[in-house]
C-alpha cells in the first residue's frame, strides 16, 4: 500500500513519508530546494492518500511492511517523515539498517497530539468516533481539510496541501489515525534530526520535541506544521547541514 516516485541523482538516498492525507505533491517544494545536493529522492506515496486510489488493506502493520520490504531493495537510506509519516519511520527504524531519520512534527507518540488528551480510552473512543464519522465521506473530507487551515501560516501553502488532502480516501485516512493510538515504543537510537515550525504555539513546540528527546531539534522559522512546504529553503538547508555533520561518514561512502 505504499510505492515510491524518484526524483533526484544518484547520490545520498532520503526516503521520503507524508502525513495523513498528503500525497507526493507536498514533497515537490522540499524535492526542488534538495534538487543541488544532488541526492536520490523516493517519494512515499500512500494508497488512499490525495489522489492516490486506496488498497484492499488498511492496516499500519501493511504500510510498515511496505517500507520495509522498500528499504530492503536498496543501499541503506535516510528516512524523512512528516507527521504520521515520521512515526513510521522511526518503527521501520527499528527493524532496518537505516543511518539516520529526520523527523518533521513527529514523533512515536502521536496518539495523545493528534487527539488532544492523554487518557487513552478517550483516545480510542475518538479514533472510534473518527473512524464511523468516514463512512459521510464529503463530510469527513471537508472537516479534515477546515482542521488542516491552523497548521498553516501561509494561505497559498494551505490550499496547496487542502487540495490534495481533499481527495483522499476517507476510510484509510481514518484508519491509519487511529492507528497512531495504539503506537507507543521508544525510538531506535539512531541519529536523528527533528525539524518544528518555529511558528508553532510554543507548547506544541514542546509537546514535539518531547517525543524524541535525545533528537537535534530545529525550529523551521516562518512554518507551522508543513515547513517543508512552507520553508522548503530553510527546511532543506538544516537537512543538508545536519547530514553534513552527523552522516558525513555515510554520505562519503554513496549510502
């Protein structure tokens, strides 16, 4: 339920995972500000996701085998997750021999984020609630996409990421979110970068940098929750100088 577009050279393999209901397009601003490092992009596109037509499974445990069996075709990668994204990388992290993870507001507890509180019957009932709520598809759609608006600071970007979004498929958006319920495990000690908007509420800021706490945090200025759309500028730079730093070993050897 997950296959891969290229883009790039041949260069340092990045993997790269979206959030809930993005399709590849919200890679393109970040894919064209990497495009000089000349490294090797694979787009994660997710069956369901944007314009993406569903798959007959919609379990987190098919999504994570399809990473897997991915990572498994190729030199090892750098896996870059935004959101939902991010939690799978750091799970398929701990079963493949990845050198680093970048995660984008992300995290492998993402359960009580995404559903506002701690208790975790509350949470599967929300996620239960969610789930029936996606057999009115248009209605679904339309409060996924109006509850995307405050993750933004630009309007432009917005629109971009909404119109994608809108398409998806409602069943396997719902699904996938409530996964993230169930999903509490500590991450691989890996190196890991973690990018925040810095134009976040400062304790959203602090609830994301508390899911990894040993990651190198760096706040996105001017972006919210997209900052690799909203920043791509920044967002690739802080990518690039952390592989620079923390992987350069890696990088040398073409992984």
């Amino acid at each position: 339920m997950l296959r891969f577009e290229s883009r790039g050279g041949g260069g340092l393999r990045l993997v790269l995972l979206p959030g809930a209901a993005c399709g590849p397009d919200v890679w393109e601003p970040l894919a064209e500000a990497l495009a000089p490092a000349g490294y090797a992009l694979e787009i994660g596109v997710v069956a369901g996701f944007g314009a993406e037509p569903p798959a007959p499974e919609t379990s987190w445990s098919a999504l994570r085998a399809s990473l897997l069996a991915h990572l498994s075709g190729g030199p090892p990668a750098i896996l870059v997750g935004h959101s939902l994204g991010g939690a799978l990388a750091l799970d398929a992290a701990r079963d493949a021999a990845v050198p680093g993870v970048v995660l984008i507001e992300s995290g492998p507890r993402l359960g009580p984020l995404v559903y506002r509180t701690d208790s975790l019957a509350l949470q599967r009932q929300r996620a239960a609630d969610m789930i029936a709520s996606a057999e009115d598809g248009d209605a679904f759609l339309a409060l996924l996409v109006a509850s995307m608006s405050p993750m933004f600071v630009s309007e432009r970007a917005f629109e971009r990421v909404a119109r994608e979004a809108g398409l998806s498929e409602p069943r396997v958006v719902a699904e996938l979110l409530a996964a993230l319920v169930e999903l509490d495990f500590e991450p691989p000690a890996i190196p890991t970068l973690h990018l925040v908007g810095g134009a976040g509420a400062p304790a959203q800021i602090d609830a994301f940098a508390a899911q990894v706490d040993r990651a190198e945090l760096f706040r996105v200025p001017g972006a919210r929750h997209f900052p690799m759309v909203e920043a791509p500028d920044a967002t690739a730079s802080a990518i690039r100088d952390w592989i620079g730093r923390r992987l350069s070993t890696a990088a040398d050897r073409g992984l």
